[in-house]
C-alpha cells in the first residue's frame, strides 16, 4: 500500500483507480481483507461477507467481513468523519473494473449508512428477519 491524500491508502490491486483503503475505516473496522467466519454457516444474521464499503463518491474505501450489528457503532462514527457509506456485497462491489458512478453506488447498497442511522435494503431486511427466525427456533 501506498499513501494517498486525506489519510487514504492507495491499493497496488488492479483496481486501484477506485479504491482507497481508509486509515480510519481500518481504525474502526479492522485491517481491509479481514475473515470473521472461517464457513458461510457460522454467520451472524447481519453478516455480510467479503462486503465493500463506498463513500459517497463511489470510491472503494474497505472491504471484508462486517457485521452490521457488530460494527454499528464504527460504521456510525466512520460515517461521522467521511459522510455517507454505502455498503454492497462482494458480487456488487469487488470486481468492478472502472470507478462507478455514486447514483450506481446508492443503487445497490445492501446498507447505507448516513446521518446516524443505518439503513438496511428491503431485500437485506428481508433476510435478516428470516435468518433471525431460524436462529431461534433452531
């Protein structure tokens, strides 16, 4: 990694051009690329792994597993410093050749996290619920 303006890591990875690994995001969240579950089945409902997480730009800023229950509080203060956070899930976000567009960004979001609140999809929603279903009656 190299360093970038404003605190942001500039990524050796071929899609460089639209990621810049954030010092704070990494402070808060954990080194980018980081593993919570070793299995997909292990998984806490508000799990997203291999996320990606956009500022409002549209530029990468991390990435790797986040638990959006977990990691409220960060996500919430990351958001608190670099505006709004759009979060989308690995087939979305990871293997982007060029930079998307910010309205792309917002589009595809599984979370958005802006303003002190975090947002979650329908469709993320959706899942959640049932995942938390099954978690209690086993």
């Amino acid at each position: 990694m190299r360093t970038g303006t404003g605190g942001i890591q500039s990524s050796f990875w071929v899609d460089e051009q639209i990621t810049e690994i954030s010092y704070l995001a990494e402070r808060l969240l954990g080194k980018a690329g980081r593993i919570l579950y070793i299995t997909k089945s292990m998984r806490a409902p508000t799990a997203i792994l291999n996320a990606t997480v956009f500022n409002a730009e549209a530029k990468r800023i991390w990435f790797g597993d986040i638990e959006i229950e977990k990691d409220g509080k960060a996500l919430i203060k990351l958001s608190g410093s670099l505006g709004a956070l759009y979060i989308l899930y690995e087939s979305e976000g990871r293997f982007l050749e060029q930079q998307p567009s910010p309205l792309l960004i917002k589009d595809v979001a599984v979370v958005a996290v802006e303003g002190g609140d975090i947002l979650y999809s329908r469709d993320f929603a959706e899942r959640v619920g049932i995942l938390k279903k099954r978690l209690k009656y086993g």
